[in-house]
C-alpha cells in the first residue's frame, strides 16, 4: 500500500485479511450484495481500530437516530421502512461471520430488529447509527448505493487494461 502510515495500513491489512475472506466468498455467491460487502468490509477495518486498545466488550456502535442519518423516502415517516431493493438476500449484521459486536451493541440491533420486524442488514446499520470512526458521507454513499441511487459495480481485483476500457466504454469509471 502506497500511502502515508503504509506501514500501518499494511500491518491492519494482514490482520483482518483472513476476516474479510468469508465476506468476499458471500459477495461471489450472490449471499451478499455489494454495498453490504463494502459496508462489512468498512465494519471490519473499524472494529479493529476502534477496539485496538479498548477490551472487547467496548461498543462501537454510536447512538441510534430517532430519524434515519440518510432517509430511504424523506416523505416515509417513522420506522419500519422496508428495506431497500438491494437487500433482498442480505442477512442481519449479527448473522455475518466476521463482524464482532459488544453484547451491548448486539442488543440494540436485536431490539431493532424485533420492533421493525425484519432484519437490521449492513446498509440499514449505517442508516440508522452513527459508527464511531466513520463520517457521516459515507453512510450517505452506502445508504443511496443500497437504495439503487449510486451505482456501483464492485470488483474483487484489479481489472486487465482491456476490461478496464470495456468499463469505461459503457460508462463505468474504474476507483
């Protein structure tokens, strides 16, 4: 990795390699949609820099809006709001292998879950809590990805010139 604090970006990147490996089987079988592999492969990293020197029972999950940080329909009202089209195979947060939650954040999303009456998946997460160590933009980005308003297409390597042209030959642009 190429960038300032390399280092320890390099050092975090083996540390949770073998985590993200069960996300990224999940997300090539079709178990996993690519904004929640994304928004799980983010709960990752954030686990583990905000648990680095903290014990594992410390909760990351900020507080829980009253109103969503990023509304599915700013005309929708109170929650439940059915979750958005990407969802549809999408499991709940705590059903997802490699994500570690407090048992204090693990109530809170069961709570939710029993009250809303379907899953709390990883995009409704970053619509509804504020995570420690993330800003605000990037549960905007997630939360309109899941809704279909930003598409994004995920790749899990680094596409050959040719496919990169392709991409961009159909209006994709490669990030």
């Amino acid at each position: 990795l190429m960038t300032r604090g390399g280092p320890l970006l390099q050092a975090e990147a083996e540390e949770v390699h073998p985590r993200l490996q069960p996300l990224a089987a999940a997300f090539q079988r079709g178990d996993l949609c690519g904004c929640c592999f994304i928004g799980a492969y983010i709960l990752v990293f954030v686990r583990r820099r905000f648990n680095h020197d903290r014990p594992k029972n410390f909760g990351w999950l900020g507080a829980k809006q009253t109103r969503p940080i990023v509304p599915d329909d700013p005309d929708a009202g109170d929650p439940p709001f059915p979750p958005p089209a990407c969802e549809g195979g999408c499991r709940s947060v705590l059903d997802l292998e490699p994500l570690e939650f407090s048992e204090r954040d693990a109530q809170r999303i069961r709570q939710a879950q029993d009250c809303w009456g379907y899953p709390v998946t990883v995009s409704k997460l970053f619509q509804w809590w504020q995570l420690h160590l993330v800003p605000t933009y990037v549960h905007h980005c997630l939360v309109h990805w899941a809704a279909g308003r930003r598409p994004v297409k995920v790749l899990l390597g680094i596409p050959s010139v040719d496919a990169l042209l392709g991409l961009q030959c159909q209006g994709w642009r490669c990030v």
